[in-house]
C-alpha cells in the first residue's frame, strides 16, 4: 500500500502550509484586462518566461489561460484554469474565470473555491453590468475583494470618481494602497499616500518584459513637474480623508475593498500587487461543511469539486475535476472516499494543473486545486476525504433563463446522445430537464446564457461525434426549482411549466418575469432563495 503523506505530516506543518497559500480569483467585466494581468502576474513570478507579448485576443488563444475550440473562434475566455506560482515563500494560486455573463453559473464556482477575489476596473469605464454583478457575487459569498484599477496608462475617469462610483455600487469603502502619479493616460509611477517619494516607472509597450522602476523623490523630479506632483499628493490625501487608510479587519470583514493602480499590459503596478497580496491577502481558512461546523485547517484530507472541465488536452479525450483542498495533505495515491456516494475515489492519476500543461502532484495542502484526470463518477460540488466522513454544501444551481428541445440527428447514436447530455449535466457545462413522461421527442437543455447552447453543440459533436439540432427557444425566460410535494399545486398555474431534474427534482417554468414575480409572491413558502437571483 502506498504511504498517505498524513502519517509523514504533522497538523502545524499543515497549518504552516496553509498560511503560505493565496488562492484567489482575478475578476472583471469583458475586456478590463484579466487575462493581461494574469499573464503579467505569472511574468513577475516567473511561471513562464515571458507573458504573451502582444495581448490581443487571436495572439492569446495560444496563451496560458484559454482553451478550447469555441473560445478560439470567439476569442472569449469561456472555461477556468488554475495557475499556481511560487512568489517569494508564498504559493499563489489564481483561478481564471470566463468574463462573458453567458458563464456567469461557472465563475460562481469558481469563486466558492477561493479565499479572496481580485476586481479589474477599466479605468476609463469604471464600473460595468459585470462588475456589479461579481461584486454582488463576491457579497454573497463572503468574500474579500481587492480593487485594482487597470489601464492608468489610457486616457480614463478621474481616480476620486472612481472611487465614488465604487462606493456607490459595492457598498465596500474603497481605500487607497497606492495612488497613481499622473492622471489616467500619463502614468508616471505609484506613490503610498502621505510617502515623500514614488516609483517611478519607464513606459514599456507591451508587455513582453518587466518594465524599470525606481523609487524617486517626488517634489524634487525634475522630470515630473510640479504639478503632478502636487495633484497626485492632493487626490490621494482627499480620498484618505474621505475613506480612511487600508485597514485588515474591515477587508476581511468586507467592509472596505483596498485599491490599487495598475497597467498591465505595460507590466506596471503588477508586483506592487503581488506584494500586497503576499502581505495582507487572507490566507485559507477553516471552512464550515453543510452543517455549518468548520472544518479544521489540519484535520485530515477534504475537499470539493468546483468544476469539471472536459477536452483540456486537444492530445487526449480527457475530463479534469478541479478539487480545492479544504484541509489536510493530499499525496498521490492516497486512499480517498466520495463523501456523496461513500465508494473509494482513486488519487493517482491527480494533477497540478499550470495553463495547459501538467505537473504531476506530490503533495497538496489547503488552498490548493488538484486535478483529477478522467476520474469517473465525479459532479460538481462532491466532497472527496480521507478518514471520517465531512460533506461540504452542494454547489448551487443558477435558474437557467433559456430553454430548448435537443434532438439527435442520428438516430443510431442515441445511446451517445443520452450518454453525452448526462455528461454535460454532470459537469455543470448546461442543465437538462424532462417533462413527466420523461420527454420521448428530446430533453430540454436549460441554460443561463445561450453561448452555453453553442457549447454543447460542439461539444456533443466533437466529444462524442453526436450531431444534434437545437429547437427554437421555448416561450420561457425564467425558472425556479421548488419542493416536490408541492408539483400538483405549482403544475396547476396557468402560464406556469413544471419540467424534472435529472435527480427528479422539480423545476417551474415562468414565460416572463411579471408572471414570475406573481407567483414567486403568492406562493413565497414553496420556492427557496436561489444563487443567481440579485
Ligand atoms: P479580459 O477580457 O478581461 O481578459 O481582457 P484582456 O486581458 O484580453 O484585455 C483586453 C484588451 O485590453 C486587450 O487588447 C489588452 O491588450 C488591453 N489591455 C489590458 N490591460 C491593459 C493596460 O493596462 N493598458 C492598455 N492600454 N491596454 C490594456
């Protein structure tokens, strides 16, 4: 039998372990720079040797955080990838989300599985549709948010509007950690309000290398003139007045979301990023299971599926399961249990995922993402653990707003076709549901935004070789699951459709939001609050 590292380690080396981790994601709107800052932030701590060097999109389908046919020819960021780097003693790991809203169900998993997130703002577009809503997410979720103002180096709003206008939507007190020298389009460095001196950065094209930074004295730059310098002391000493200076417990506590400046493309601003992050970015901690009781750091092994991602690999037919580690050490090879189902998981074919390429994993500890290769019998949101059993809370399910039949165009491959939704339900990748006679003349596949259709279509195709026809949209924009003893009841509603889960559970159909917001109204004792409803 193979040895479980959980002999080998003892709870304060887990516990030492834990607080080298930073497990987080980089959120935005569309466009405001994320896959720019991640390869930026991966340049600086030098997990590839440079960042893409042109940040375009058709120039990044190669790079390290997309993949996937349809996001190729869209050139949109739709699956999640974990990149881990080492950066001084700590172990980052930064979990890609998709930043289209048609996703908006899978960066929600992926955001139960981090500790803190970090919010793009695009300087000269301040807060969008996505930005609210992911703040609004990160609120839900209980999680601390770190502000980063990105794209200083183009002409944008004024920084103190952009803090009003992050106050206003966040209800978080946005507070300064650095303040940029120069207004939006002439960036000339960072300054840390009341400091005498600021980083002076040279201006780089892209981002192809670190751009030279020095630390200067402000009033005494000839260079920079007094003016800047003086409306650079000015702003960030009014936006300290208003808001305060950066304080831990209220950014845990959600209170307060700490701000910084950035151009990343230009690679500027990013290790004053990564410095705070090393410094004041929470580390993992205990998390409650479905009882609410937290699980301790160092108890042994668990964790959770947050997502299943098939087709990583365009070499092998392969399905990775990411598990975040909840707590203890997970070593290859150790004998683990499905906490759902209690059957024994095998750990050996397990990876740390970096972009697309793997690296075959030792030892994991809490904060961690371990990927499970081709792991059958796997969902999203199942706890895996070793020893006594823990179960985390199951992933809530997005209502899904969009709603069609699914027929196969080849009759023979119907055991294909079957098989092949059912994966595509398993993974989270789009839902599906039946009518009680089990709907003979197809499934309806239900989804929050249609790009989700178009990736089962391609996927069914290339996946599983199963060409299938989507029917037009059913008249339906809205749903909500809702006990089954209640099915008679709802069923009887005019207007109202009452579809199954795979599981059996029912789910109401509304054809509009009027018609919903009526019944949600009247019968407000049969339908739970849901994850997607803000
Ligand atoms: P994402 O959709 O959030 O992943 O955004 P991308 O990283 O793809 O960036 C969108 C566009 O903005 C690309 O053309 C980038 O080159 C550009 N971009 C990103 N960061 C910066 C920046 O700091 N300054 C400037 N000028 N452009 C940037």
């Amino acid at each position: 039998m193979l040895t479980t590292a959980d002999t080998t380690s003892t709870p304060s080396r887990v516990l030492e372990e834990a607080m080298r981790r930073r497990t987080f994601a980089v959120i935005s709107h569309p466009d405001a720079g994320k896959s720019t800052l991640t390869e930026s932030l991966a340049l600086h701590a030098r997990v590839v040797d440079r960042a893409g060097a042109t940040h375009g999109k058709a120039s990044r389908a190669a790079s390290l955080s997309d993949w996937g046919e349809v996001e190729r020819e869209r050139g949109i960021s739709i699956t999640s990838t974990a990149l881990r780097f080492d950066y001084q003693d700590v172990v980052f790991n930064l979990l890609d989300t998709p930043g289209h809203s048609d996703f908006s169900e899978d960066t929600y998993r992926v955001l139960t599985a981090v500790d803190f997130a970090v919010m793009l703002v695009d300087a000269a577009k301040g807060m969008e549709v996505q930005t609210r809503k992911l703040f609004d997410a990160c609120r839900r979720l209980g999680l601390p948010v770190v502000t980063v103002i990105n794209k200083w180096d183009r002409p944008g709003l004024d920084a103190l509007e952009l803090f009003d206008d992050i106050q206003e939507a966040t209800d978080r007190t946005p507070v300064a950690v650095n303040w940029p020298v120069g207004y939006a389009g002439e960036f000339r460095g960072l300054m840390e309000p009341g400091s005498p001196s600021y980083l002076r950065h040279e201006v780089v094209a892209s981002g192809a290398r670190l751009a030279h930074e020095e630390l200067v004295d402000g009033a005494t730059d000839s260079g920079l003139g007094e003016e800047l310098w003086r409306d650079a002391v000015e702003g960030a000493g009014v936006a300290a007045e208003l808001n305060g200076t950066f304080d831990a417990q209220p950014f845990l506590d959600g209170e307060q979301t700490p701000v910084l400046f950035t151009a990343a493309a230009g690679n500027i601003g990013v290790r004053y990023l990564l410095d705070f992050l090393l410094h004041h970015a929470p580390a993992p901690r205990p998390r409650p299971d479905r009882a609410g009781a937290p699980r301790p750091l160092d108890a042994a092994f668990s964790g959770y599926v947050f997502k299943i991602q098939a087709g990583m690999n365009p070499a092998h037919r392969d399905q990775v399961a990411f598990v975040r580690v909840n707590s203890g050490v997970f070593s290859r090879g150790m004998e683990l249990r499905h906490a759902q189902s209690g059957r024994p998981v095998s750990s050996k074919y397990a990876h740390h995922l970096v972009g697309r390429s793997r690296a075959t994993v030792d030892e994991s500890w809490p904060g961690d993402i371990v990927g499970f290769v081709n792991t059958t019998g796997l969902h999203v949101g199942d706890t895996l653990h070793e020893g006594r059993q823990v179960i985390f809370p199951g992933m809530p399910r997005f209502d899904p707003e969009r709603f069609r039949v699914a027929r196969s165009l080849d009759t023979a491959r119907h055991k294909r076709f079957t098989k092949g939704l059912a994966q595509l339900e398993e993974e989270g990748a789009i839902q599906l549901l039946r009518d009680a006679n089990g709907s003979p003349g197809g499934p309806v596949l239900a989804a929050v935004g249609e790009l989700q259709f178009e990736v089962a279509f391609e996927r069914m195709r290339r996946e599983f070789g199963v060409e299938i026809a989507l029917d037009p949209p059913m008249p339906y924009g809205h749903s909500r699951p809702f006990s089954r003893s209640e099915v008679s009841r709802i069923a009887s509603i005019s207007g109202v459709e009452v579809l199954y889960r795979p599981s059996g559970d029912p789910v109401a159909l509304f054809r509009d939001r009027w018609r919903l917001s009526r019944v949600l109204e009247e019968y407000a004792d049969v339908f739970p609050e849901s994850a997607s409803r803000t």
